[in-house]
C-alpha cells in the first residue's frame, strides 16, 4: 500500500500524462466521451482515421493555446473563450480537409463542424489545460487524441470488415462474402462499441482481480 | 405523497449591488475581444490561403464528371444560358443552374452536353449531372455529383451496375411540335423494364431511385427543349478555341 502512495506523491511524470489518454483514462472507452462522431464517421477505416486525426489536431492546437493564455483569461469569461479558440481551429481543419480532398470532406460532411461541440475537447480545456503549463498539456492533448483516433479506427476497422467486406478500401475476401450492411448503419455502431466497451471492461475488471490477490498475498507474507 | 406547503420562498431575492466578486471588466473585454480578433484573423488568413486550391477541386470534380456522362467526349467547353441563346461562360460568368458543358469528340464533333440538376433525396439534397447526346435523342450517362444517402442502401444510385445501365441509353426524344418531350421518363419495378423511356428501381433504396428520376424528369422536360432549339449555339466552330482537353487537365482518373 505504502508503495502506490509513495508514486503518487511524486506527481505524474511527462510520460504518464501522454500514455494516460491511450490506456487508462482512454477518452471513448474509458471516459465514454464524444460518442456523437464515434458512432456516426466510423463507418469506414478511413473515415474514422480522418475524424480521429481532425480531432486530434484540434485538441493538440487549443491545449496549447489555452494552456498559454489561462493566466490572461479571467475565470468568468473562460468557456466562451475556450469555445472561441475550438471554433477557430475546427474551421481552419474544415478548409484544410477541402483544399485536400473534397471526397473525403463530403464523406465526414457536418461532422467537421460539430468537432467544437465534443465534449472531449472543452473537456480537456477546462479540466486541463486551464490549470497546466504548455508541455504537459500538449503532451494530454497528443495523448487523449491519439487515444481518440485509435478507439474511432478500431471501431471504423471492425465496421469497414463485417459491413463492406474490405479495410481502407482493399477488397478482403473473395466475391462469395455477403456484406453484413447493419454494421455500416448506425445500429452496427452501437453494436460494435458496446463489443469493444465489453472487451475493455473485462480487461480492467481482469486486471483488478490480479492486483487485489497479489496485494492479499503481499499483505499475507508480511503479516 | 402529501402536498407540500406551499413556501414563501418564491419572494424575488433582492438583487444585490453589483457584487465585488465579478472582479474588474476590463481584463474581461481584452480576453473576449482580443482572442476574437485574433481568431477571425487566423481564419481569414486560412480560408484566404485554401480558396484558390478548393476552387480547383471542385472545378477537377465537375470536368471529371463532364467527362463520365460523356463517354465519348474528349474536350469540353463550359456554356452559359443567356435566355435566348447559349454564349460560352468564361470561369464564373454563369450562375451554377443556368450552365451547360458541351462535349466535343476528338475531330471536333459536337457527341453531347452535360447538364446539372438537383433534388431532394432521402436524407438531402442529391445534385446530379447528365449527358445528353443530341443525336440519339437519349440520355447517356449520370453521375452523382453530391449525395448523403444511407451508405449501403439509398447510395447504390451511385453504386448499383443495373441501376447505371439504365441510363446508358434512355430515350428523351421530343415531341413533334419540339417544344416537350414525346415520353415521360417513368420509374417501373426492378426488371419490368420493357420501353426505352422506363428505369429500372431499386430494391432498398426505392426513395433514393425515384428521386434520381423525378430530378431527370423535371429537367430533361426543360433543357432538351431548349438545348435543342439552340443546338447551333454549341457549332464546334465557336468553341475551337476555349476547349479544354479531356487528357490535358486534371481529368484524368482511370
């Protein structure tokens, strides 16, 4: 026991707020946030990489910034500035993905824009950023994206095979393969998410069971 | 449940003098407005940088279209309908409903003209783009320019081969006095196709087809009357010299 305090009192290293968004305190499998894109842009492998990535610029770019201005924000005015800075870098990705390619824009269509509204993001502003310097909070943004991105491709993956028969497009299996159309309908989001949310909840619950007979055990050899 | 009794606490609470605890405005105004200005900079200066390159995408799209509605195409002129006649349409000269691309084949010969419409789909606005070859008096090709339907069942418009093949070769011939078609484009069950005028449906995506052809309809029913009464307007002689090539530019996509 006495060991996990002492851990903890030293403060989480660079490290930890990086690798915390992908695992442990991951944004769509742990913390179940901004659900509305999960379901909806993973319908396909790429879809879900170019929301995923997105996201994760518009994360990386408001931490940053947010992190750089909370001592010139007052606490009254924060979440309409915090908003404001969102609003921005989503529309700089909206122009960005066009000028790149107008199929994959007309793929994620309003999605783009309802990025400021993830709670993923706000979230990270005012629960991190606001109160962290710029390193860290670049660090959480690039973990809590990159964490974002993996859950939306192994959802879009997992989708892409059963309901289309291929992965990013690359035809899979042979012509006989009857594709399972409900997977790339919003039902087979659902059903998707809730196999992986099943998944990682039986690892997590796993993982308890060991470290709680290892600690009884410890504590049986010291008494 | 009991009822409560009622609690005189709904009184107005007296609004207090503006309280110590909002702090200083100043600093308020500078954070809003600064960061605003700042923003609206960063995203003028982004969507001056991206315009010209989007431009060109959406021009690349709609050539590449031009070119798959008219198979036989190998060079294709922009055109403006001017209300008594077609006159060529440099860049943005013609509003997006009123244009017309006409296709010319590799000896300069006009094959067809490609002509844009839209209509309302399952889910949104589907915009479509047809050729029309003059000389067979037929419809030979669409091609979904812009549509959200259902992945998997209302986007087999764009997708489904049966569902394509029926506008390979579809009869828009004109009536006698020239001024309306002979036949209505009509939607008949997938496979009771018997008549050159009639289209397929398709299983599963029966709002997505009939909108497709209820577009077709009310277009076709327009623009052919009009594109043949004008058909001199597109001579290959007039538009010699504003042809882009079907190999030259961006359209490439094989």
């Amino acid at each position: 026991m006495s060991d996990t305090h002492l851990v903890d009192a030293a403060g989480p290293s660079s490290t930890d707020e990086f690798v915390k968004g992908l695992w442990r305190e991951n944004p769509v499998f742990v913390q179940a946030l901004g659900m509305c894109p999960v379901l909806a842009v993973s319908n396909t492998a790429l879809n879900a990489l170019a929301m995923g990535l997105a996201t994760l610029f518009v994360l990386v770019m408001s931490n940053t910034v947010v992190s750089l201005l909370r001592r010139f924000i007052p606490k009254q005015v924060r979440i309409a500035t915090y908003i404001l800075v969102i609003a921005t870098f989503v529309t700089i990705v909206d122009y960005a993905i066009q000028a790149i390619s107008l199929e994959m824009y007309r793929a994620l269509g309003a999605f783009i824009s309802l990025i400021v509204v993830n709670c993923l993001i706000l979230g990270r502003a005012e629960s991190f950023a606001s109160k962290n310097g710029v390193g860290r909070s670049i660090l959480d943004g690039l973990g809590m994206g990159i964490g974002f991105t993996v859950a939306l491709l192994a959802l879009g993956a997992v989708r892409e095979i059963f309901g289309a028969g291929s992965l990013f497009g690359v035809q899979l299996f042979h012509d006989a393969f009857q594709p399972w159309v409900m997977m790339i309908l919003p039902s087979g989001g659902f059903f998707t998410l809730a196999g992986w949310l099943l998944l990682f909840n039986w690892l997590r619950a796993r993982a308890e069971t060991l470290n709680s007979a290892k600690l009884a055990d410890a504590l049986e050899a010291t008494s | 449940m009991s009822a409560a009794p009622v609690t005189p606490a709904a009184a107005p609470v007296p609004t207090a003098p503006v309280p110590s605890g909002i702090g200083p405005i100043w600093p308020m105004y500078r954070a809003m407005v600064g960061i605003g200005v700042l923003c609206g900079l960063a995203i003028v200066t982004v969507f001056e940088a991206t315009r010209p390159v989007i431009r060109r995408n959406q021009a690349a799209a709609l050539e590449r279209a031009v070119f798959q509605v008219l198979p036989e195409a190998a060079s294709s002129v922009t055109f403006g309908y001017a209300g008594d006649g077609f006159e060529i349409a440099d860049g943005e000269d013609a509003a997006d409903g009123e244009r017309v691309w006409a296709g010319y084949d590799a000896d300069g010969r006009l094959v067809g003209l490609a002509i844009e419409t839209s209509g309302m789909g399952y889910q949104d606005t589907i915009r479509l783009l047809y050729g029309y070859a003059p000389e067979r008096d037929a419809v030979v090709g669409i091609r979904v320019l812009e549509s959200k339907e259902t992945p998997g069942l209302g986007d087999k418009i764009e997708t489904d081969p049966g569902f394509l093949r029926n506008f390979e070769l579809l009869d828009v011939a004109l009536a006698a006095d020239g001024a309306s078609l002979a036949r209505s484009i009509e939607v008949v069950k997938p496979g009771a196709k018997t008549e050159p005028w009639q289209i397929d449906g398709i299983t599963g995506a029966t709002i997505s087809s009939v909108a497709i052809v209820d577009m077709l309809r009310r277009s076709t029913k327009v623009w052919i009357p009009r594109l043949s009464r004008h058909l001199d307007d597109f001579a290959p002689a007039r538009a010699g010299e504003a042809a882009t090539g079907a190999s030259g530019s961006e359209a490439e996509d094989v």
